[in-house]
C-alpha cells in the first residue's frame, strides 16, 4: 500500500501539494479535505468578479482550459480523493490520525496518515467594532462573500461604500466598487494608504490618483462604530472624526492566519500567530507539513519573520510540500515581502526592505526617489513610474524598492526582487543588461537610473535631502534658497514650491546667470525629477559654492500642497 | 587648467561619457567632436519615426521635456564645447593630438587630449549587391535616411517594399511600412527570421504572427541583384528563388563597428571587428578609452566575445567611461546579449545563451518550451507567452531564456537577465518572490512555471521529445503513438498533430479508459501546452508504461503544419 497522505485544506497550498505528490509518487494514498464545497479557487480573483471584469464567478474555480475543479476533476485527473464540506477538528499526533466531520451531513470520520499537509489558509480579521454584524456589512473572503455583494448591488440597494482598511484588499475592492457607480470612501487608521508596503511619500503619490478618480480618503482615522436602521441594514459608521452616511461596509482590515487546528494539535505557532515551518516546510511535527495562509515565514533580507499570504506563495510552498511528502528534498529559502496591486491607471509594487524597516533594523541606508517614463520618452505609451529605492551604505546592497505610477511597475519590481534576492549590489543592478528597445524601456532602465542615483550619493557626489526633510526646514523657517532650474512654461504645467524664497533660473541658463544665485545661502536645487536638479547641485558645485543639494524626486514627488 | 578630455562621438556614449564627466570634474576641459549636424538622438526610434508613432524627427532628440540636445544645449547646460559636423580623420597617440576636420568648412584642427574617447558607434553593413546604388535603396542608419524614407512613402512612390534581413531593425522597419500601408516582403538568408536571437521552434512561432498580419517571409532566400528602371530607380529584386517587384529596398543585413580610426591609431581591434576594450572600457591604450557601438564585448555567461550594439549599453558604457575618465574607478562586467523587440501585437526577446551556443560549447543543457497566459488566466487582458529556458544540467544554473508572444515579454527577459547576471539556479528561479497580482501575472509566474518544467527534466520527473524530436520521429516514420490529452472542443480550435496513430483520450478519462492506450509503443503524449501532457506522462508510468514522454510546449508551440 502507498503513503497515506492528508492535505487538510483545498484552495491553493493544498492541492498543489497534493497533485506534486501524486506526480511523484502514483502509489500514494491522498486525501484533501476541504471545509467549504469549493476547490482550487482563485480567491485573489474576486475584486475583479466583484468589478465585472471577471464575468462569471466559475472563471476563479477553472483550469486554463475551462475544466473545473471539482471533486471529480481531482480523482478523475489526479486519482485524488476529495472530501469537501467536511471539516478537520482535531489532530491526534501520536496516532497519525485527523478527525473529520461533513459539515453537511454531521456524519464524522477519523483518517489515519503518514504525512499531513497543514493548509488551513488564513482569514479576514475582523476588527471588534459595534455593528459588524448588521446586514450588508462584509469581509471579502470567499466567492459567497463576492456573490452577496454583487447582488447587493445589482438590485440597487447599495449607493455608498465605506471600506474599513487601505490595504492591498481594501483598494482593489474600492476601485471595483467605483466601476460598479457607488460612492466609495476609505477609512484607514493609519496616516496613509497601504501603510504596510508604502512610506509616505510614495503611498502620497497614490493617494492623488486615487482622490482623482473619486475615491475619498479618511486616513488617520479610527472606525467607532457600524450603525444599522430598525431592519438591521448599516446606515453609517461613526469614527474619531465623524460620522459617514453608508449602504455597505467592506470589513478589509487584515488577514489573520488558521493555525488553530495546528495550534490545538502542539504545535508550534509565532507569538503573533501562524504555524511556524523550516525551510523544508515541516511544523514542529516532522510528519506535518504547512504552507500558505496558514504560516509565517522568513524574509531574505534581515530574516526578520514575516506574515504574508499570498496565493503565489501558497502554490510555492505547495510544490516544495509535494516533494517532501513523497521523500523528496525541496526548501524553501524565504520571501521578499514582494507585493503589487492595481489601482485604477496605476500600479503599486514594493519589495524588500522599506527605509523605515532599515531604522528598526539599525542599517545605515541610503534612499533615493526617481520618477521618470517607463519607455523611450519619445514613445506614445511611455507612462511615468516613481521609485524609492533603499540600499545599504556599507554593502552597497540594494535592500528594497517601492514603485507607483501608470507606467510599467511590475518588471522593475520583479527584477529588484530578483536582485534582492541574490545579493546584487546598486552597482550590479546599475549594469544589469536589460533588454532595451524603445517601447518598453528607456535606453537607460528607470531602475538602473535609480541605482545610479543611489550609487552618486553612496560616493558622496550627489547631495539631496527628501521632501520631507524639505517640508521639515519650511515648517521650521530655516533660511535656504529653493532654486528651480526648469523651463519657464514647466512652472504652470507642474507647480511651484510653497516657498517664498525660490530663485528659477533654468539650467541652461544656470552658468551665465549664477551671480543670481548668493553663495553664503543653503541652495536646495529641484526641476521636475531632479535630474536638472542634480546638474545644478554639480554645476554650483564647480563655482565653488560649499552647501547645496537638490531635492529627492522634484517637483513630481512633492507630497504636500504646490502653489 | 583641467584635463583636456576629448570625445568622438557625439550620439549615446559620447555625450554620456562627457556629461559624467563633468559632473565629477568641473575643471575638465571637455570637446565633443560629431560628424554629423545632430548630436545625441535616439537613433533606436527611428522605426516609430517611420511608423508615425513618433510624429516629428525632433522628438528623438530633444530631452524629456523638450529641450534639444544641440550644440548651445551642450555649451550652456553642462560646459561641454560641441563640434559638429566635424570628422575626426587621425589620432597620433604618441603627441596625444586628433586631427580634426570640419565637414562643411574643410577647416581643420588639432586637439589635443589628456585622455580620449572613441564613440564613433557603428553603420549599417552594405552587402556588395548589384544594384545597392540605385534610387530608393536605403540602409536605416540616421534621421535623414528617415526623412527620405518617409517622403517617398508620403507622396505615394512606394507601394510595395523589400526587407533584406530578417533581423531586429528589418522587422521593425516592417512593422512600420506596414504600418504605412505597404506591402512588404522580406529577404532573410538564414532558414528563420530573427536567427540571432532565436532558435526555430520560437522563431516559427513569430512568424506565424508575421504572416497573420500580411507579412511575406522568404527565409533561406538570397539576394543576387537589385535591379532598376531607367531613370535608376529600383524595380525588384533579384533572389534565388525568384523576382520580387518592389518600389523600396532597405537594406538590415546588420550593423559594423566603426573602429578604422582605432584600428588606423594602433588600437587592438577583434578579428571580426570592433575596438577590444577592458572592464573599465579602456582600449589598449590606456589614455583612449571606448564604448559603444564601436567596440565588442564580454558575455558574462560564457565568456564569449561579441559584438551585440544597443543604445542601452553605449549608456551604460558613457557611464563607466565618465567615471575613470576623471580619476574615479568603474568597470564594465560584460552583457547577457539581451534584446527585446515589439512586432506587431508580439514581443520577442532573448537573453544568456541558446541551446545552440550550448552545444558549440560544449555545455550539457537541458531546455524546456512553456506557453501559458502572463496574467492571471480568468483576468481580461491575459494574453500568452511561450517561454524556451536553457539550463545547465550539471551546475542548474539558468543560462539563457527567449520568450516571445502577445503577453507581457519583458518582464520576463529582464527577470531571467538579472536571473542569469547573478548565476541563479532554476531552483532558485522556481522560488522567486515574483510580485503576484492577478492583472500583473499568474499565481505562480510563467518564468517560475518554465523554471519547474526544467527542474522536473533534471530531476529525471519529466521526460519529453522536443517538437524537432518529434517531427524527425515522423519523417523517419517510427512507430510510436501520440496521445492526445486535451478536451474534445480543443482539437478543432487548435488544430490536431499530423499523425495517424493518435489516440485521443481526454486527461479526465485517461485513468478510466487507460487500456486504450497500447502498452509496447512508444507513447508521446501533449495537450494545448503539455502541462496536462505532463500529468499524463506521470499518470502512465503510474500504470506501469515504461516509455513514456511528452511533447514540449503542446500544440501550440508545435512550429510544423498542423491537421
């Protein structure tokens, strides 16, 4: 007789597990048991049901070729037992024996096992609000979810939306929901969107897109309560700063992971919560696996432990579970916390290391913020793209990357997560051969010109100060120059500095008229990006002025009022 | 006084090399010597000129916001004298002295240099044809061939056109004559169009889109004349399979260095062609530095010498060269031959090595052809990519990637590039943190699919014929049974494989009806794109067949005729 395989959840890590296994191994014995009637769903597909760009919710449950998959599909395909709507409860780990129940029928089942797969997923947190409860008040966890919603406002019984959360969830629901025609407002209890993957000033960029495409934003403030008419139907929330009038609440605050059954059975979990694995994905318990939603794991850089579920993780751990379950040797070395989302026009990735993460983790780094066109300037599709990148001023290795805009973020942030993960310092990355030709790159990759950037000040020829570090001398009233090198006709298109002490000389006129320019001031030099700005800084430089420096990302990446 | 820094060249890496420069250096004594009226244009767009895509000339040379790059550009912003239309004729290394002359004046000059830049870049091959003189017969080297190109078009004098050369800029050039409403054929001598950047099976799959888009390919063709009308305007061609009237040659055959003025001052040229240069791009004299398109280059994967000239890298070149031209230390690693191109509604790029550079290597490779949606498959937009990666059996190091389809091309390259760069494994390729969202890629992307596929071959898991195995098996007529795995609604939509002993038994009831399947034979075994093929492999091993394989890349990838 084969092994006897348990995989105890049926979405993402678990079959993947399962089938991997069956691949390797046709003799064993595998049976996945999963709680709900669904298997194999995309679950990260459901803002797009939700928006109407999936049309069909099946769409989420189908292979490529539009087979669905079922529990047929599974022992048909795959010789790959399936018991759903049936519920794991408890673990005996001594006898090797998961107790079962059909959530349907109540009937109850014990199932002995050589290995077990823990892909127990995670869930939506649900934040102890009064009021969360009431009707049309909802988490976005499960097609259920998606379809309730989807009828709600098919029928017209939902005008406004308040989402609870700016999260990766939180915003994708938020832009379905304006395609769909409500009125959507944010509410985030941090000081800016997407607090987790952004720093401020590039999470600032976002924003404007998003107030440009009607969203409303109400960062920085905390949800009360959930109010609800005599029919048990929200009708507003109430938060530190007011009360919104509301037909739908979105509940998006977080994902919390399943690790109770785990849990219960001994094994060991993080503080914080979520299964704790090696790198060979094995519990506490050698003969139980888990991935996915369900644990924590190790980021690549600074080996900090980190919850991040991801269903492209979850299929990750999956084909290293499958191996190891049939007696191969597989790991699984860890993340870089890469993630991106659209939001609307615009892409947002990160990955790696965020400043902030460098101050808490006490590494000297060097940041820079570049913004320029994804392609060929002179190409019609080209699209801007903001990047911070973050380095190590010692190792010169480049630590992490956060990227905005409507131009192409996604293959920058693949590479910087490529890059990461090898160890490339800003100096490999600078002369990475990525392939150029106009309708996809400039010559000069925004990475690359972003790499050289940080590379310029690690040398100690480029001197900048970040907008906030700009915002901060205003606020204090130091005495400094903003000197503006752009074209006069770029001052209306862009803005001005909300400075009274701006001199504007373009660039090329920088050298004739530098008298203009007093030397015994601070200079803080800018254009649109800063790369004038950085010319300027060099130029007054070679005329012997001692204190000047531009200003990170220009005017573009300015994150407060212009004039 | 500064160091007197002359630079010949004034288009990528010449500018480039100055402008660093005299950032670094202020006191920097800094020329530009240019032959021609135009300095540092995109020469890269002129196809997108050509197509209309770009409406004016001047947008390739003109900065992102509009400034152009002309000889008063160059004094005012960055003091760096321009002399244009200046050629230099000779460089007396010993006096450190170019002789220079004006092209327009015939006045000459002698500059002498601290140290010297070569960017003299390189010019399209003219292949000694009859009839290469004629009227209409153009290579596409620069703005003016451009301009001409468009005014004959402009003014309806070309109806029809001949390309000769199937290779990067002849299919862009095609792409924009099409574009324009011509009819264009093109002349490749090798079998496949784009034969140094990709190997058969891939390029096939190109071509079919060539063709869908009213392209007429004649591969394996030479040209023998081109002939003309009295007045010396072209007629046709000449090839050895035929006349082909045509009102318009281009003439991409490939581009030549222009080292003579190197190779006239003593500098080691390659026997092929092209200024050698070391890591910190200096020739073999050591106050001479050069770039571009001008010299050949390293492979870092291999070691190989080539010559592969880009804008992007004569940027990065600029870069380097700026740098150790002031006193600073930069070097130059070498490239992965990347190169991506947009035709039509495909991408097509390459990096690292073929499998054919493997085997004049000496490399034990193994390869995989995958094809799936570069996006989340139940996401809109999602469109296909095909994927062949070429591994290292031995080390499992990734070695070189061509991917090409109407998806997302780019990302991928640049991935597999940094990949590669850094010496990563197709396990670590598998394990990459790719940000995932399904708009921006499947759960598990495409490359981290493909990298599986290798693994699974190395690891003696799968086991597969490529489409060339397996028509070869055809044409010799062996007795072995394709077995058809996919749904009964596929085989009409995508066509069936020209072999009578198939059987076709959907994967879902393989299991079931697996007596069908005749034990003794030879079973190959594929689907759309094979993955189901695969699972079909591993399924009848299960059941005991011995040999079994699957047919890369499915039908899809299949670049023969199909039934």
């Amino acid at each position: 007789m084969g092994k006897k395989i348990v995989v105890i959840g049926g979405v993402a890590c678990g079959p993947k597990s399962a089938s991997r296994a069956r691949r390797l191994d046709p003799e064993a014995e595998i049976t996945i048991v999963e709680k709900g009637e669904l298997l194999s769903y995309a679950g990260c597909g459901l803002p797009y049901f939700l928006s109407g760009e999936v049309k069909d919710s099946k769409e989420l449950m189908e292979t490529p070729v539009g087979v669905v998959r079922d529990t047929v599909f599974f022992k048909n395909a795959k010789d790959i037992n399936v018991m759903n709507n049936t519920l794991a409860e408890t673990i005996d780990t001594k006898k090797k024996v998961v107790s079962v129940v059909n959530v349907k029928s109540g009937e109850k089942a014990d199932l002995p096992y050589d290995k077990l797969v823990l892909a127990t997923g995670g869930m939506p947190f649900v934040p102890p609000i009064p009021g969360k409860d009431l009707n049309k008040v909802f988490t976005l966890c499960c097609i259920e979810d998606a379809r309730a919603i989807d009828t709600i406002i098919d029928k017209g019984d939902a005008k406004k939306a308040v989402i609870v959360g700016g999260g990766l969830i939180g915003l994708e629901v938020t832009e379905a929901l304006i395609a769909r025609g409500l009125e959507v407002t944010i509410v985030e209890m941090m000081d800016w969107i997407l607090p987790q993957l952004f720093e401020f000033e590039m999470s600032a960029f976002l924003e404007k897109h998003l107030i440009s495409k009607g969203v409303k934003l109400m960062t920085g403030t905390t949800v009360k309560e959930i109010k609800g008419d005599g029919a048990g139907n929200v009708t507003s929330i109430i938060t530190d700063s007011g009360e919104v009038p509301t037909d739908l609440v979105i509940l998006a605050v977080g994902t919390k992971p399943n690790d109770k059954l785990g849990a219960d059975a001994g094994l060991k979990v993080h503080e914080k919560g979520g299964l704790i694995v090696n790198e060979k994905m094995e519990t506490s318990d050698p003969d139980i696996y888990s991935g996915g939603d369900c644990v924590v794991q190790k980021e690549i850089v600074g080996g900090k432990t980190v919850y991040v579920p991801l269903g492209s993780t979850a299929n990750r751990h999956g084909r290293v579970i499958g191996t190891n379950l049939v007696g191969g040797k597989d790991t699984f070395k860890g993340i870089c916390s890469a993630a991106i989302m659209k939001a609307f026009d615009f892409s947002a990735g990160k990955t790696g290391l965020s400043e902030a993460d460098c101050k808490k983790a006490g590494i000297d780094c060097v940041t820079t913020l570049a913004i320029s066109p994804d392609k060929a300037h002179f190409y019609p599709t080209a699209k801007p793209i903001g990047i911070k990148l973050v380095a190590d001023r010692k190792t010169r290795k480049l630590l992490g990357a956060q990227i905005i805009g409507p131009g192409d973020v996604s293959k920058r942030i693949d590479v910087a997560t490529t890059a990461i993960t090898f160890g490339a310092t800003v100096d490999d990355v600078a002369n990475l051969d990525l392939a150029y030709a106009p309708p996809f790159s400039p010559a000069l990759d925004n990475i690359t010109t972003a790499a050289n950037i940080v590379r310029n000040k690690i040398d100690g020829f480029a001197k900048s100060l970040s907008p906030m570090e700009v915002k901060e001398k205003m606020d204090k009233g130091d005495d400094f120059v903003m000197l503006d090198v752009r074209m006069p006709f770029e001052l209306e298109e862009q803005g001005k500095m909300p400075w009274d002490n701006t001199i504007h000389i373009p660039l090329g006129k920088l050298r004739s008229e530098i008298d203009k320019v007093p030397k015994d001031k601070e200079i803080i030099a800018f254009c649109k990006i800063s790369l004038r700005g950085y010319d300027a800084q060099k130029t007054l430089e070679g005329f012997g002025y001692k204190d000047v420096k531009f200003m990170d990302g220009g005017i573009v990446l300015w994150p407060y009022e212009k004039r």
